[in-house]
C-alpha cells in the first residue's frame, strides 16, 4: 500500500506540464546532492551518483523552473516564492571542492555544503564507504571465510551497505581480514576536503554547515546523544569558519529527530537552520525544512513532475507536513 501514492503519482504526472506543477503553491523546493564523479569511486556504492555532464544538465533543467537563491536569501523569507531553490550537497568529499563548486560558480548558483567534521583532513572514514571497500574487493576477490564472517553478523551481499555505526568494529574486522588498510586508503586517495579547502569554499561565497561528527544513524540514539553530534559539528565549523548563518542537515533522515532536539537546538542559538531529507513536504517545526534527494535512477524531469504530483495528493489527504 505504501507504493501506491507513489505509482499514482508518477501516472498523473504524466499527464500534467512540469511548468504547472512547479508553479503550483508547494514547500520551498531544497535539492541535495552527495557527489559527482567522472570516475568509479569504490568507496561509494550505497547511492548513484552523477558524473559531470549528467549533473550540469539536471542543473540546466531545475534552472529552468526555479530560481536559485542563498541560504541567507532562503531564510529571509521561505515562503515569498515558490519557484526559489537552494541547492545542498552532503558528506564533505573532495569533489565538492573539485568538482562540484567550479560548476556552480561557472553557473552561478549558491549552495550550502553539509559537511560531517570527524572526516575532514581524511583522518576518519564514513562506515557505509568501509562497507562500499569492503564490497569492491569482494565482487572482484571472493573470500569465503569473510563472506561467512559478514553472513553471521547479518551483513551478506548488499546487506553490508546498510551497516549501522554500531556494526564500525565488524567492518574493521572483516577489512583486516581481507588485508583492507582504511589509513593507508585515507592517506592514498584523499576522498574528503581538507580544513583549508572547506575555508576556500567559503570564500567563494558558498554556505558551510555541519552534518553531525561522524555520520551516525540518529534514529538509534538518545536525543542527549543527538544533540551531542550536532555540538560537536557546530562547534568545528563555527572555530574554522564562523559562519554568517549556522546551518546543520541530520545526516542520512531527521526520522527519529525529535521536537525536543529542534528546540534545544533553536533556544540554544546552536543553529540557526536545520534540515531533513523527507522530500517535498512541509514541517511542524519552523527553522526546520525537508529537502529532496536528487541521486535518483529516474530521469530528472520524471523523478521531480513526480514529486511535486505526490506532494499534491499528500496535501489533500492532510499528510504534506512532517511531525516531529
């Protein structure tokens, strides 16, 4: 039952203009991006990412429909227009820096990069990428005596791209295993930004926030632990950067987030917005907004006419609008 909406939706979008839909009166619309790469990146294997061609016509389309605008521009009046968007990228990973931000600039187009504050400097590395190495190796190299350790831990096949934080000492495990060194692949290939890249980023006029220390699952932690997380990433970026505008998105879903920790979070002053990834959709709380994950399978017209259409009849059955 709980595709069904979605089916309906993608049928009825078919059926109306994407001029139409993105007119229509709907949540300001926050697409998030995590990568783009021309090259296969084995540490990434738990979501698709675009290369550069594919990601600047996506940018191309959305430009036609939305005007881009800052973070600063966004949180001055959220709702004054529905056709403004704000574009995010997550995790930190170097091709923000050279990649990503020069085609942004070249076309020009504001954008917050979320970055997790343990990785930076690559002195840490993000347990679903040790999971995507892990994986790799095994789709080239068999081994059966790590496949039989992962299966009696629950993490057989794919299974291992949704390891929890919690499972961190069972991928080391099998990484050491399978003679895996995650320092030396740190050291080597340098998937994160450095501090001094972050700072550039900032200088050429993007928006630097926080996405927790090291990328946890929130929904398995106490809001004590949560707001713990959250701290300690502001607290990096406002020593290094000092942000204008202090932003923070809860990495992977704020499912879990609860109201509690978004007011801790606002009477605090330790952020001034926040986000989540639940898509086109409103929420309870009002320094706290959902954005759209854009690293779909479908084509980009399909997956955003659909999105909207969904938003649409969500809204008629009262369920547009996320409670914390």
């Amino acid at each position: 039952m709980a595709q069904l909406p979605r089916d309906v939706s993608k049928q009825l979008a078919r059926f109306v203009s994407a001029s139409r839909l993105f007119k229509s009166k709907t949540p300001v619309f926050l697409p998030f991006y995590h990568v783009v790469s021309d090259h296969s990146l084995p540490h990434i294997l738990n979501y698709p990412y675009r290369n550069k061609k594919e990601f600047e016509l996506e940018l191309d389309y959305v430009l036609k429909y939305f005007k881009p605008v800052s973070l600063e521009e966004l949180i001055s009046n959220p709702y004054s227009n529905p056709n403004i968007f704000h574009l995010t990228i997550d995790d930190g990973l170097r091709e923000s820096h050279e990649v990503i931000a020069p085609i942004l600039l070249r076309k020009g187009i504001p954008a917050t990069f979320f970055i997790n504050t343990g990785f930076i400097d690559n002195k840490d590395l993000f347990h679903r990428y040790k999971a995507s190495l892990i994986l790799s190796y095994l789709k080239e190299f068999p081994d059966s005596q790590t496949e039989l350790f992962l299966k009696k831990n629950a993490l057989e096949g794919k299974k291992i791209l949704h390891a929890s934080i919690r499972q961190n000492d069972i991928l080391d495990e099998a990484a050491e295993m399978l003679e895996i060194d995650f320092s030396a692949f740190l050291k080597n290939e340098k998937p994160y930004l450095t501090t001094g890249q972050v700072k550039d980023l900032y200088k050429k006029g993007f928006t630097i926030g926080g996405h927790s220390h090291n990328h946890s699952e929130f929904w398995e932690m106490k809001t004590k632990e949560q707001l713990k997380q959250v701290k300690k990433s502001m607290d990096w970026i406002n020593k290094h950067i000092n942000p204008k505008i202090k932003a923070f998105s809860f990495p992977f879903t704020d499912d879990g987030v609860k109201k509690k920790l978004l007011k801790k979070i606002k009477s605090e002053n330790i952020c001034d917005i926040t986000f989540g990834t639940a898509g086109l959709k409103y929420d309870s709380f009002d320094t706290h907004f959902q954005r759209v994950p854009m690293e779909q399978k479908q084509k980009t017209e399909h997956f955003l006419k659909e999105e909207f259409m969904y938003f649409h009849l969500r809204r008629i059955i009262g369920k547009a609008r996320v409670e914390h």
